[in-house]
C-alpha cells in the first residue's frame, strides 16, 4: 500500500516540478546589516456564543456552558535574523507570551543556507549550488500543505487574512531538515524532507543495548505555477508525508503549543475548535490550488489524513480528510474582504461499541481587515463553527459571534 501511495504521489512531483510556491519571501539577503530585529503583538476579542455545549459542576449536575465575551490572552514574539555568512542566514523566533503560555520559550529556529562559497568547492560547484540549492534545517514546522502560509504562528498574524487557523491546523515544532532544488529561475522548485527526529523514550534513561532511536518522517512538496500574464497566474501544490518507522506517534497536526486563536469554545481551554489529532504509521496527502486575477485570490486544499489516529486517548484506524476553501478580495491598498469554508470528516474503522460515533465539523468565517499602515492590521470576522465529537461528549455543539483581531508587527 504505502509503495502504491508513493508511486501516485512521485507521479505528481514530476507534474509539479520546478515550480514556484506562493510563499511570501522576507527579505532578500542582500542587506549590509548583519543582525535583523522583528517582532509582533497579537491582540483577539472574542465574542461567541455556543449551543449545544455541556458541562459537569462540581456536584455532578450537567448544565449548558457559555464562554466570556472579552479579550484573549495576548501573544507576543522577538524575531531575529542573524546573517552568519554570505548566504547563510539563522531565523530565531522567541515567544515572549502566547495564548497558551504566559511565560517566554522558545518558539522555532533554523539554518538557511542559499549560498555555498564557505564551502571552498570551486567556482562551477559553487555556481552550481548557488543557483540551485537552498537548505534549511533547525527546529520548526516542516512544509505541506498552503494552509501553512495563510495561518496565525503566535503573534505572527499579517499573513492570514482570517483570525482563526484551519480547524486541523497544520503546524508543529520539530526536529526538520529540508532541501528545496531551484531551476534557474530560482523560483520553481522541488522539495524533500525529514522531520521529527527524536527518542522513543523523550529525555528517560533506558537500558543498555535499548534501541534509542526513532526513523524520521520524510516530506515530499512540489508546485507548479502557471503565469498567463500579468494579472492571472494559477499554483497547483501536491504534499505527501510518511511515517517511515511503524508505531511512532507524530504530532504535525497537534503540537501548537501557542494554543488555538479562540478560548473555551466546546470545553477545549487554549485550543477551543481544533480538530487536530495525534497520528501513527501515517500516509498522508495533501492537494492544493491558488488562483490569482488581478486584486481576487481563491484558494482551495483538500488533506487526506490515513494511518492510525489518537481519539480519546484510544488508537483508531482510518482515514481523516478536511476541506479548505479561500476566496480573498483586496478592495483598496489598505482594505480587503474574505470569505473560508472549512470542513473535516473521517472514515474511522470503529469497534462494536463505537459502531455509529462520527469526528466531523465545519465553519464559516468571513473576514474584513484594515492594514492602517505597514505593521498596524486590524482585522473583524463573523464566525460560525459546528462540531460533532462522539468520542469526548462534551465537544459537541456550536459556537458563533464576532471576534476582532489587533496585529503589531515590525
């Protein structure tokens, strides 16, 4: 089975080959500052009401729970990139607060390499590489689907257009390292990588002669871009990530330690509304396309998430897929207007007793920002999420109401 995943998704790197990605690029290396400062403010009200949602008080008794309308806790980053070399460049990002921490801890950081001239190979090696390799490798969340470029990281929030992520939100901490090969252009390109390295036991003493280790998971992206002219261009993205060693846990879609962007809603404390869930012996796929024409951006990704799922601390075999729809509308330089439909369903292989239990959900969220000036975005969304979770009763309901979204960034 996993041979037959591999060929079909092979088959569609070569079809996506030397591509470009729609990832928003920061600053090109060219700059005579050796040390760059960045950071962020994250600020959310929420407004929501739910229905449908229950909770036990301390006597027993069940009663309909409601959530708060007030601010959430703020999220805060110290950003740094720090030229090492010509082309080599250290991206460090410390999370001073989150909405799941209130203490600083580091957040992510890598080694990107794009040019090789420390490596004294030569001028047609070194050339070579320059034009055609970038590395990176560190701590962070390894590529695989677009919804990884329109999400909130902690204070990071200038990239999506909405207040909250995906309802399987795509993002998680880890030991990665990747290899992007570039054509020409250096736009289009190819990528392959390895992600979660770590021990089976964490940081615990084992015995003598105990296997240590673990196999990584290994990331396969390719994107091709299609430019018809100077206001139209379309982006197909194809994603496939393996677990290459049986019985290791992943967390890629449930290892946000920053917390969810909404509290409280159907009794999940920090992470309120997500869907995401821990997996094993996982093959997964993911199949994305932006279309862009002049000030419009529709963007659509579909995820088939197979392998083994951790529900209500049980292992569950089966299928998990979600549905991301984007449609995206810049009215002035300053303002614009979105719209996304989110939507997860599973095929789950259940026993007897579970015979009839679904793990599905949608949400609405339409969205309007105001970029005042370069580093103040402020943003508004109608949300509209329902949720049914058969496994942890109390994770059934729906939530719906206002949130209102404060970005500083520089």
């Amino acid at each position: 089975m996993k041979k037959f995943l591999l060929s079909i998704v092979a088959s569609l790197f070569v079809m996506s080959a030397f591509a470009q990605a729609p990832v928003k690029v920061t600053e090109s290396d060219t700059t005579s500052r050796r040390v760059q400062i960045g950071g962020g403010l994250n600020l959310i009200y929420q407004g929501l009401n739910q229905t449908g949602v229950t909770a036990v008080d301390g006597e027993g008794n069940t009663y309909d729970a409601q959530v708060t309308d007030w601010f959430r806790l703020p999220a805060g980053d110290l950003d740094l990139k720090v030229r090492i070399a010509d082309g080599v460049t250290l991206h460090s990002s410390i999370w001073l607060a989150s909405h799941h921490h209130t203490d600083t801890y580091f957040g992510f950081g890598y080694l990107e390499v794009q040019k090789y001239d420390v490596l004294g190979l030569g001028g047609n090696a070194t050339d070579f590489l320059n034009n055609h390799l970038v590395i990176k490798a560190g701590i962070g969340n390894s590529m695989f689907s677009t919804n990884q470029y329109y999400r909130t990281t902690n204070a990071n929030a200038k990239n999506n257009p909405f207040i909250s992520n995906t309802l399987i939100d795509d993002f998680g901490t880890a030991l990665f390292g990747e290899a992007y090969f570039y054509a020409n252009d250096k736009e289009s390109f190819l990528m392959f990588g390895l992600h979660d390295f770590a021990s089976k036991f964490g940081n615990a003493v084992v015995p003598q002669g105990q296997d240590k280790g673990r196999l990584p998971r290994l990331s396969l992206v390719g994107n091709k871009a299609f430019n018809f002219n100077e206001d139209t261009k379309l982006a197909i993205q194809a994603g496939f990530v393996t677990s290459l060693e049986d019985g290791t846990s992943s967390q890629q879609f449930k290892n946000n330690r920053a917390g969810a962007e909404l509290a409280q809603i159907f009794n999940q404390g920090d992470f309120g509304g997500d869907m995401g869930l821990q997996q094993r012996n996982e093959n997964n796929i993911s199949v994305d396309g932006t279309f862009n024409w002049k000030n419009l951006q529709a963007r659509a990704s579909y995820q088939l998430l197979m392998g083994e799922h951790s529900i209500n601390r049980n292992w569950i075999e089966g299928d998990v897929n979600q549905v991301t729809l984007d449609l995206t509308y810049q009215i002035h330089p300053k303002v614009y207007i979105a719209g996304r439909y989110n939507a997860v369903g599973s095929n789950l292989e259940l026993s007897a007793e579970d015979a009839g239990k679904e793990y599905k959900g949608d949400k609405i969220e339409l969205g309007l920002g105001y970029e005042m000036t370069k580093g103040i975005l402020m943003k508004a969304s109608y949300f509209n999420q329902n949720m049914t979770n058969d496994f942890v009763g109390m994770e059934n309901g729906k939530a719906e109401g206002l949130l209102v979204g404060l970005n500083l960034y520089f």
